[in-house]
C-alpha cells in the first residue's frame, strides 16, 4: 500500500511539476481535523448483501469522529448488517490544481435516543437546533431520530493547493 501511495504522489508531482509537502502523522491529522471542520457535506458509502448505497448527507465532526443525525432508511439497514463504512468530501472545484479531497474508512455506530447520555453527548455535538436553514423552514428534530456515529481509522488526504498529495493516514500507524 505505502509502495502505491508513493506512485500517485509521484504522479501528481510530475502533473503539478511541484515538490510534494511531507507531513507528519500529527500534522496530518491536524490538516484533515481541519479540512473536516471547514465542510458540513460528506458522501457515506455503506453496503449490505453485496449492495453498496452511497448517501450524501450533512455532518459534524469533533476531531476525526463524525456525527449524523438522520430518520433512517437504507443507510442504517446497511449498517446494522455491515458497520465497515467509507467516507468521502471535497471542496470546491475551480480545476484541477484547486482539487482537495478526503477519503476515510472506519466503523459506524448508530445511537439511539434510549442511549441516554451518549445520545445527549452526540446531539450536543451535532446541534442541529443551531442550523438557521432549518429553523428559517421550520424544520425540528423528530425525537425517535437516530445518531450515526463514525470513528475514522484510515484516512487519504489530497490538498494540491498546499502540496498535500494524496498523503495517508492510520490510526495503526501512530
């Protein structure tokens, strides 16, 4: 895997015919925290009985763990069969050397109102009853709403403006 990490890297310098920005684990973490905290948009890929649903939704994150609130559906099936997940975001595109990326992979976790203080705990970090679109619509919280709940384990990160490309990180590896 570092062999082909390394190939890319090399690719995107010889494209972008720049030096590449090595960080180290913390400092990547940091970058991708940071790159987290800047979005609210994220693609989740889950898959169940061979099937894969990919699910564009909103989050929060606090450091790498990423939280959703949703009502259900096919994504929450998915995960009760197969908590494996991916996860992915990008920021705005303006050509090719603007690209920024993230791609992560850990394990979800779906919390429950009847979680008590781990669903309080969770609803605090999402405050979805600070979101001014939502409150411009009307829109409340239903109380049998769930928590998806991501702890990120592997991430790439691709920030071509800053010569971040295409670096990896691992909770294994720190």
């Amino acid at each position: 895997m570092a062999e082909k990490n390394i190939d890319i890297e090399k690719d995107y310098r010889d494209i972008l015919k720049r030096k590449a920005k090595r960080l180290s684990k913390d400092e990547l973490k940091k970058e991708i925290i940071k790159f987290l905290s800047e979005n609210k948009i994220c693609t989740l890929a889950t898959c169940a009985n061979n099937i894969p649903r990919s699910t564009p939704l909103r989050y929060r994150n606090k450091g790498l763990a990423i939280y959703i609130f949703t009502e259900g559906g096919g994504k929450l099936k998915n995960i009760l069969e197969n908590p494996n997940i991916s996860v992915s975001l990008y920021g705005d595109y303006s050509g090719f050397e603007s690209v920024k990326g993230l791609q992560m992979w850990g394990k979800a976790e779906i919390i429950r109102p009847e979680d008590g203080q781990k669903y309080i705990d969770a609803k605090n970090i999402i405050k979805s009853e600070e979101r001014e679109d939502l409150k411009r619509l009307g829109v409340k919280a239903r109380p049998d709403m769930k928590i998806i709940k991501i702890e990120v384990s592997k991430a790439r990160y691709l920030n071509f403006p800053d010569g971040i490309l295409n670096q990896a990180w691992s909770e294994e590896e720190n």
